[in-house]
C-alpha cells in the first residue's frame, strides 16, 4: 500500500470509527456514583455543595445560606494513552493487526472515569471533602454538633449508598471528552526517526467528592450488625436545623473479595440459624473491580 496523505486520512478515519464504535459499547460504573459535571476552564468551585435544597416555611425574609465556610474546587487534569503504528507495516497492508489496540485505546479512555471515581472513592478515609474533613470521617460539622459517616475497622472498605438523588457521593468533571488524534506528518520526528505513526487518545477532566451525607464508608467486617449500624447511622442524617434528609441507602458498594459477605448479607432470605434474614434485598449490590 502506497503511504500517502489520502492513505494516511482513509486509516485515521478508519481507526476513528472502530474507536468510537467500541467507545460506544462501555457502559461506566461512574454514572451510578457520580453526577457529571461540566467544566469551561482549569477548575470548578463546588462551594455549594454544603447547601442540600430543603423547603422551610417562608415567614420573614428568605434565609439565604452562607457558603464562604467552605472552599472546596476541583482542578481539571490531562489524560492519554498512545499508540505506535510501524509504517512498513502500513506499507505491506497489514493496518488490520492494529484494530485490537484501537478497541483498547477505546476502552481505556470509555473506564477511565469509572477507574479515578472509584480509586477517590477508596481513598474517601484520607483525602478531605468540601467541608474539610475526609470525606468518610467521625466529625462532620453539622450545625454545632459532630457526625459520623465512616464505620471505622482497619480491613477491606465498602460502601452504603444512597444513589437514589439528583445529588451523588462523587463528582466527575469533564472539560473535554477522549477523542482520537494522531501524528502522521513526514517531517514529525517521530515519523523521520523511527518510521513509526502515532495515534492516540486524550481528554481533560477530573473527579471529586460530592454530598458525604450520601455515602458510609466501613472498614469493619461487612455483616448485618455492621450493615444495620450504617442504615442508621445514615438514615438518621439531618441538615444545621435538625431537620432529616430523607437519606435512605440503595446500593451496597464493595470489591470481588467481598463478595461473599455481601451476598451472605443481603442477599441470602435465611441467616446460618435459618431465621429470617431481615436485610434481604434492603439494598442492591454492585461489585467494583477497581476497588480491589
């Protein structure tokens, strides 16, 4: 196959439509933890995330909620990933090898987000959220009292979720989605030097932690005593006046290697005794790899 610039667009092209063809087939974990965010610069303020909408009877003048306590923003990041095409072998008409590593370019930037939402997620008992405490932590400041979102333990990390909100536990901020580009100009150096096109995948964006009051991260055993503890602990939430959140836990949130406490715990109708098991589908599970 003769290497020219018609040569060169029919492969990006070509290379194009099977990357979003296969970007098209990912269905992201991300979009049931986090609501997505655009963004038009470097980063986005979430100040605001410390004020939950709730209606209170309008006697007097409207009470309007101070957010300069808090300062909590997120700054887009850079991503790629880069693949080499050799040109003797677009010259003996082998571009077809390539097809493999496309898809995975495909899959790679399709994951991506559903990796760094849940890896923040994991990491929820060490890095602060909008009111400056971790995200899972014993002494959140609500009103002048001190609550608790995290089970405590020092073991494997699961999470009760209550998902059912526009809000989300987490955030994903995106300024520009993955797009395939490539390299291929006779006088790139990488073409003169190496006899190599490169074709590859980029994007700007980032995540960050929402709403705490939606999500309970333990590092206790995950059995129904301590599955018991976090539906009260969460349902029992309200905002700086007292009054509750309506916070009801749908979705259990755990890694492959607890799988079988999970299912023992929620999904199983008899407990080991053969009384009743009263958690029976009380949430959903959903099992996240990239929590391992």
């Amino acid at each position: 196959m003769e290497i020219n610039a018609a040569t060169l667009a029919g492969i990006y092209t070509n290379f194009s439509v099977i990357f979003n063809q296969q970007l098209a087939t990912i269905k992201p974990m991300h979009d049931l933890v986090a609501m997505t965010v655009p963004s038009s610069g470097k980063q986005v303020d979430y100040k605001w995330l410390g004020n939950i909408p709730m209606m209170r009877e309008w006697v007097g003048d409207r009470q309007i909620k101070n957010l300069e306590a808090f300062d909590y923003s997120i700054k887009n990041k850079k991503f790629e990933s880069t693949i080499g095409v050799d040109a003797d072998d677009i010259d003996d008409d082998q571009v077809g090898v390539y097809k493999p590593m496309i898809q995975g370019l495909a899959d790679a930037a399709g994951n991506h987000p559903s990796m760094l939402t849940f890896a923040l997620m994991k990491d929820g008992f060490a890095k602060p959220c909008f009111d400056g405490q971790y995200f899972f932590d014993t002494d959140h400041p609500v009103g002048s009292a001190s609550v608790s979102n995290f089970g405590g333990g020092a073991g494997t990390p699961w999470f009760l979720l209550d998902l059912s909100k526009p809000l989300k536990p987490m955030v994903l901020q995106i300024r520009r989605k993955p797009k395939l580009v490539s390299i291929t100009g006779e006088k790139d150096e990488n073409v003169f030097m190496r006899n190599e096109y490169l074709y590859g995948v980029d994007d700007r964006k980032n995540v960050g932690f929402g709403i705490w009051q939606l999500a309970y991260g333990s590092k206790d055993t995950l059995d129904a005593t301590n599955l018991e503890a976090a539906l009260a602990a969460m349902g029992s939430l309200t905002n700086d006046e007292g009054v509750p959140l309506n916070i009801t836990p749908t979705h259990l949130v755990y890694p492959p290697t607890l799988e079988g406490a999970a299912r023992r715990t929620v999904e199983n109708m008899l407990k080991t005794g053969g009384e009743s098991n009263e958690w029976y589908k009380v949430v959903k599970l959903v099992k996240v790899p990239w929590l391992a």
